[in-house]
C-alpha cells in the first residue's frame, strides 16, 4: 500500500509541475512581446518619425528646399515602413509560437492527466500531439527572429538614403 501511494504522490507532483510549466508558458508570452518586439518598432519608427520631422523642418524655409532630396530620402522611409510591417508579422508569428508551445505544454497536461487516471483518452495520442504542437512552436520561433533581424536590417539600410537626401 505505500507504494501505490508514494507512485500517486509523485505523479501528482508531476502533474503539478506541469501545471507550473504552462504558467510560466503565460508569462513567457508577455515576457517576449514587451522585451523582444519593442526595439522594432522604436527603431524602424523612431527614425522614420526623425527623418519626416527633419525633412518638413527643413522644407518649411523656402530658402531651404533644395537642402532635402526626397526622390533619394523616399527609399528611407520605404525601408522603415517595410521595417515596420516586419515588425508587426514578428509579433503574429512570435504569438503563434507561443500559442504554439501552450498547445504542446497543454497535452502535457492531458498526457499527465490520462496517466493518472483524471482524463479519458489515449495518452500516446496526447503525446504525439503535443510533438506536433512542439514542432510548430519551434518553426514559429524560427520565422519570428528571421522576420525581426530583417527588420533590423531594414533599419539600418535605410541610413543610406537618409543621409544622401540631406544635403
């Protein structure tokens, strides 16, 4: 008898770990939003609100009008509008990611729960499920980094421009 009761003990501490796991899973979400996307769009929209900022003070002085090129500065704010739209589908697909990965914390849980006997079902099943859930979590996560280093590319590419319209 002490077995049986040791074996639950310990599978309802897993059971409780896995329940932590998919806590931290939500404050992880929160946690990537505010820490990693935020410099995109300071950045890609800083320097674009700078740039229009320089570029209409400079245009205000008739006199001035032929110190700005917008023909040149356009491809400026082109690159940080793109910048910025990558900016955004980095969040999309960072928050599939995360959906993602609480899917795969979710079977988890199910796994968990069918093996103690809580939830009907086949916790194979569960387990291959959550595999899936995993693999595209980690896709998710792939494209998002990709999306945002292009979006920091973009940043800097379009000093170029900026600098060669000012003259």
């Amino acid at each position: 008898m002490p077995d049986d009761n040791s074996d639950l003990t310990m599978k309802l501490e897993s059971l409780k770990h896995h329940y932590g796991l998919e806590y931290e899973m939500i404050r992880a979400t929160a946690a990537f939003e505010h820490a990693a996307i935020r410099p995109l769009f300071i950045l890609n929209g800083g320097a674009l609100v700078v740039y229009l900022g320089l570029f209409g003070a400079l245009r205000r002085n008739d006199s001035a009008q032929s110190n700005v090129d917008f023909s040149v500065g356009k491809f400026a704010v082109i690159l940080w509008l793109v910048g910025l739209v990558l900016a955004t589908l980095t969040v999309f697909i960072g928050a599939q990611s995360q959906f993602a990965f609480r899917k795969l914390r979710g079977q988890e849980i199910l796994q968990a729960e069918i093996e103690l006997g809580l939830q009907a079902g086949s916790a194979s099943e569960a387990a291959q499920a959550g595999g899936k859930y995993g693999c595209q979590g980690a896709c998710y996560r792939k494209c998002a980094v990709v999306a945002g280093v292009l979006s920091i590319i973009l940043f800097m590419a379009a000093f170029w421009p900026a600098f060669l319209s000012i003259k």
